[in-house]
C-alpha cells in the first residue's frame, strides 16, 4: 500500500487547522505536535509545529516523528490483533474470558459475576472491571502487575454500564497472546504492522531511538527520570512495554496507513485485504449494551460533546490517548485524522489538549 505524501500547498488550505496547534504551543498545551488529514485515500495533510521540549535549543517535530500513542494502541494494535482473529475463526467474542484465562474465575465467590465477562464486553469496556488501578505502585514484575488484574473484583455488574478499562485491556492483551500463541507485540508486528508498511511503528523503540522521540514527562516519583522513548503508562512498564493496554509509538503517516485499511473496509491497495469487511462494520458499531453507550468494539464513536469536534458524521469511530495522541475515522467521509503530541510533558497536569482536540478538528473541516 502507497499513500502519496501531502503536496506543499496544503499547508495553505489547512493554515486555520494548523494555526489552532501554533497557539496550542504558544499556550504550552504542547511543546509539539504532528498530524495528518486522509481524505479519499490520499493524504493532502502532513505537517508538525513545535519543538520536543519548551527549552529553545530542543529538536523540532516532524512530520516523521514518532510519538508514544498511549491508548491508541488499543485500536492500533489490540483491537486490530482481535479482528485478525476473530476473521480467522480463532477469536469468539462470546467466549467468556475465563475460559481462556482461568485465573480470573478461579477461586472467585460464585455470583461474583466473573464468570459472566466476555470478549465482547471488554472490547465495549462494560465488562464492570475497574477503569484504572495503580498496579505498579505493589507489582514490580509482570507476572504480578497481571496476576493483580485477574484478581481483580469487579465494580459493576457485566453489561450494566461502561467504565473505560485498561485493566480490561491489560486482560484483553493476555487473551490474545493465548488465542494466537504468541505474544501480543510479537504478533502485531508480523501480522498487522509489516502488511501495513508501517515501517515507523514499535513496542518498545531501540534504544538507539529513544533520543528522537519526544519526551513525556519528568517522572519526580516511579521512574524519578526523564521519560522518553519509554512507554509512559507505568502499568505498562512493568509489563515490560508493552500491554494490551498501552505501549505502542509510531509518527502520523503509519497511523494514516492503518487508517486508510479501515476506511478501504479492511483491504491493502487493491487486491490484498488486512481484515473482512463485515468485521470492519462488526467492530465500527456502536454497541446496544449497556444502554447509552458510545463504544464500539475496541472503538470510540462521537458524543455531544464530542473529543471530534462538531462535525464528524455519526459513522466515525476513533480512540484517544493519554499522553494527547488521537486517531477518528469518518467512514461516511472517507477521512481520517491523526493528531500526536506530549501533552504530558514536563508534567500530566495540563489538560488544555482537551479544548484543543475538537478546535483543530472542527478547523480542518473549514477547508475539506
């Protein structure tokens, strides 16, 4: 698969766009950022503004960049290692989790509701398990950090009401690795990432990469170091980089490749196809249960108010990440956009990205 780079002019087209991020940097929302616009299967956007750091001698961000997407790896990777198999008749989204991961019923009270978890729901997030829990604060190994998550009590009912969970996803990530015997970044890589061409995307980057990623956080209390070209979710740093969860870097334009395989209902170019068409649609729709919610399977669909703007049509799915990385996807258009930044950087207390999120979408609208 192919996707032509943008041409030089559109940065003029997309100026408003483009100078939401400037003020964003002026803002210290960000110290940078990297996007790209997918529109029609061509890319006419592909641009970055700011610097790694504020400090006046860091690197520039480019459009090349690699950026840790945080939460995006749950669609990037995860969701897609779950299509992949569900495609292939090894995954059903049905099956209880604890037949594939007998640790988290066993030993639990009966009626607990365990039991009753499956596939489907932490795809949806309404499985009832907790939506985050400080597991690296007790667990220093990987071992423990996932025995945690299985004995982990729920905090709902399944299928009652929808609490977006990592640890779900954490679980989510071990499953996998046991449905496709191997191991969830391994798998990826080989199955998703090299069909792709998404030759700028990695768990777990080289050291020898670790300088031209954009740092996300003075950690002053777990790590007590610079945090960059590490994952920055600590649950996933004692799982060793990489969860179901979190882990994955990658710059713009390979995240728009996966994009462009989602619009194009799961095909590479032409001939080759990544997923089914009817599992593209399977995992696009917005779930029945719990009553009112906006997941999809892996995916997120637009609300009011919305991370997407006003305007993405109500067909679009998308994820966001907690270190200010977003991917949404209008199927109805055939559009997609990428933004990447270290929002988290020196600190997680900023959380301008939030406003800033829907300003730039809505402004790439202006000039579609």
């Amino acid at each position: 698969m192919t996707l032509p780079f943008a041409i030089s002019d559109q940065r003029r087209r997309f100026a408003a766009a483009r100078a939401v991020l400037e003020q964003a940097v002026r803002d210290r929302a960000f110290p940078g950022a990297a996007y790209g616009i997918l529109l029609d299967g061509h890319v006419v956007a592909l641009d970055a503004v700011g610097n790694f750091t504020y400090e006046g001698d860091s690197p520039e961000v480019t459009p090349e960049t690699i950026f840790d997407l945080a939460s995006v790896t749950k669609v990037l990777a995860t969701t897609a290692a779950a299509m992949l198999l569900f495609d292939r008749g090894i995954l059903d989204l049905d099956t209880p989790l604890g037949e594939i991961l007998p640790g988290f019923v066993i030993g639990r009270v009966p009626g607990s509701g365990k039991e009753r978890v499956t596939i489907r729901m932490l795809l949806a997030h309404s499985s009832g398990l907790p939506a985050y829990a400080r597991l690296f604060e007790q667990h220093t190994s990987a071992s423990g950090l996932l025995r945690a998550c299985l004995q982990m009590p729920l905090d709902a009912a399944p299928d009652t009401r929808v609490d977006y969970s990592d640890i779900g996803f954490i679980l989510l990530g071990k499953a996998l690795e046991v449905l496709s015997g191997d191991l969830l970044a391994r798998f990826c890589e080989r199955e998703i990432f090299v069909p792709l061409e998404l030759t700028r995307t990695y768990f777990c980057p080289p050291l020898a990469m670790h300088l031209q990623i954009p740092p996300t956080e003075i950690d002053t209390t777990f790590r007590k170091r610079i945090v960059q070209g590490e994952v920055h979710d600590e649950n996933a740093f004692v799982l060793g980089g990489c969860g179901g969860h979190a882990g994955l870097f990658a710059s713009t334009l390979d995240v728009l490749r996966f994009a462009a395989c989602i619009l194009a209902e799961g095909r590479i170019g032409q001939k080759q196809a990544l997923f089914q068409a009817a599992t593209v649609d399977l995992f696009a729709a917005r779930q029945s249960l719990p009553h009112g919610t906006s997941r999809a399977l892996g995916w997120d669909t637009p609300t009011t108010p919305s991370s997407s703007g006003k305007f993405f049509s109500a067909s679009s799915i998308g994820h966001l990440g907690y270190t200010g990385t977003s991917l949404w996807i209008d199927r109805e258009r055939g559009l997609a956009m990428v933004l990447l930044t270290n929002r988290t950087w020196p600190d997680r207390s900023n959380k301008s990205i939030q406003r800033v999120r829907p300003a730039f979408h809505d402004a790439v609208f202006v000039d579609l």
